[in-house]
C-alpha cells in the first residue's frame, strides 16, 4: 500500500499559522512528523500547534518568527532543532501579496513583498542548513507560485519575488544532492484562503472600478485556470508531505504545478 509515513522525522513550516501552510503543517502531522509551526503572529501559532498536537498526536511547537528578521529566523531554527531532535523539513511558505499597477506600486510595499516572499527563503535555507545536513535526508519545500512562472498584471514585487523563489529552488537542489538535501517548488494556482481574499478591493481598484469584489477575483483568478476552481488548502499540503516523503528522493530542483491549468496556456 502506498502510504506516507514521516514518523521520526521534524518539520519546520513558516506562515503556518493559517492557510496553505496550516494545510502543509497539518498533512505532514497526519503522515506522523513533528511540527515546528513558525508564524509572524505567534498566538495564530500557538492555537494551530496545539490543535495539530491534539488533532495528530505529534510533537507540535509554536514560534513567533517575522521572517523578514535574520537574526530571528536563526534563533527560530536553531531552537526549533534543539527542542524537537533536529531539522529534516523546512518548508518555506510565509508570503504576502500587494496589488497596484507599476506607477502607483509604493515603493515600501514592494520592499515588503521581496523580504518576506523572497528574501526569507535564502535566510531560512542558510539557517537550516546545517540541520538538514547532519540527517542526510533533508528537504526543502518552498511554495511559490503559477506566478512564479508567468506573469499577471498589477503584481510586480509578487510575480518577481516567486520567479526568484524558483530560481533559489534549483541552486539549493544542485547544492544540496551530495548531502541529501531534495529543493521543491510548489507553484500553486489561486488557493482560496486570505492572502487571495485580501486582494478583492485592490482588483476592483485594478480593473477600474464597477464590478464587485467577488467578480474582481473570478476576472483575476478562475478566468485563467481552465479547471474554473479555486483550489484546496489541503490538497497543497498533500503535495508537500509527498515532496518530504522518501517517495520522492528524486524529485529535486523541480517547480512543481497545482494550478488547474493556469500555467498549461
Ligand atoms: N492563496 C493562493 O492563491 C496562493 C497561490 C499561490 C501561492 N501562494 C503562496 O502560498 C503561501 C501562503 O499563502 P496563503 O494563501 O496561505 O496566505 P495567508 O495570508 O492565508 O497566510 C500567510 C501566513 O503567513 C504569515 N506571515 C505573513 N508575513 C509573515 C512574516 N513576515 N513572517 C512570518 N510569517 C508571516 C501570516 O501570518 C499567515 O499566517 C504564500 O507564500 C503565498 O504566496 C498562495
């Protein structure tokens, strides 16, 4: 039978206090890893560890790490690694999104998108190096995005910061395959969660006004994924629990698609 099993093994999830990386933290719990759940908002991440503890069974701790602070994403994995028995996942998925066309794009929120979208993934995977390293069967799983493929209208810092996510995919695989390190992109399509929720006004401000807000985001999203379906939270976390199981020892340096199509056309 084709089973995941993770026993034994410590996840360390950014942004997992909600959304895809709650999902991510919890399929990786089900298959029966530790979780270190790291979020900005650390009561966020408190409830979430200690349902995922309740809920699974597994070691689950929570730690309030901004990602956009180095310092304190070595200290977060550091004591992540001392605290749970090391570091065999590290699943990049903190993100923000900011929606303005290129002339009115605010400089200090592009800054922001780059830092925590981008940035944060070569301080974390400098961090967890080590960790991974001395188990010999690491892996790094950075969620990106279809946007980190292609292009969309009105999210320069976004479609920039995910392109550069798939870049530092590749060198961190190349890097890391003489010392079992695995690095996976994740490029989902539009999975219904805040980050897409918190868009709406923007998109009506985008497209000129006149619509709702609900429009704005079919116009945005469903329009370009030929599946006309926004995806699950869930199925993006069994994607990621697959790219840390020893199924895939193979799969490396690979931008991975969850997208309904989106990037097919
Ligand atoms: N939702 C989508 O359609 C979609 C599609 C493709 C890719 N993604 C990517 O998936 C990831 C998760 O997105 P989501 O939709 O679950 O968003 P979300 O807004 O629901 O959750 C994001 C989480 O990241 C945390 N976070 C934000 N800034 C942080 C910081 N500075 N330090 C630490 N944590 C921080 C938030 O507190 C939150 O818990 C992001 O990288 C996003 O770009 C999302």
């Amino acid at each position: 039978m084709l089973s995941i099993d993770l026993h034994d093994r410590v996840s360390f999830v950014t942004g997992a206090a909600r959304g895809i990386g709650r999902a991510c933290a919890e399929a990786l719990a089900q298959a029966g890893a530790a979780i270190a759940v790291v979020d900005v908002d650390g009561e966020g991440a408190a409830r979430t560890a200690s349902e995922i503890a309740g809920r699974y069974g597994v070691a689950a701790r929570a730690y309030a790490c901004d990602v956009r602070d180095p310092g304190a994403i070595r200290a977060a994995v550091d004591r992540a690694a001392s605290e749970l028995g090391g570091l065999d996942h590290l699943v990049n998925n903190a993100g923000v999104q900011f929606v303005a066309p290129v002339p009115e794009f605010p400089d200090d929120k592009y800054a922001n998108v780059r830092a925590i979208d981008l940035d944060s993934v070569f301080y974390m995977s400098k961090a967890a190096w080590k960790h991974l390293a001395a188990k010999k069967r690491g892996r790094i799983v950075n969620v990106a995005s279809v946007q980190g493929l292609i292009g969309s209208p009105f999210k320069i810092a976004y479609v920039a910061a995910k392109h550069g996510v798939v870049g530092m995919t590749k060198v961190l695989a190349i890097e890391g395959a003489e010392i079992g390190i695995t690095a996976n992109a994740i490029c989902p399509g539009a999975v219904m969660t805040d980050l897409v929720r918190g868009q709406a006004a923007g998109l009506v401000a985008s497209y000129g006004g006149g619509i709702s807000e609900e429009e704005a985001l079919e116009r945005a999203f469903l329009d370009a994924m030929p599946t006309k379906r926004f995806i699950e939270p869930d199925e993006v976390g069994a994607l990621c629990a697959f790219l840390c199981s020893d199924f895939a020892v193979s799969i490396t340096g690979a931008a991975v698609s969850i997208d309904g199509g989106w990037a097919a056309h």
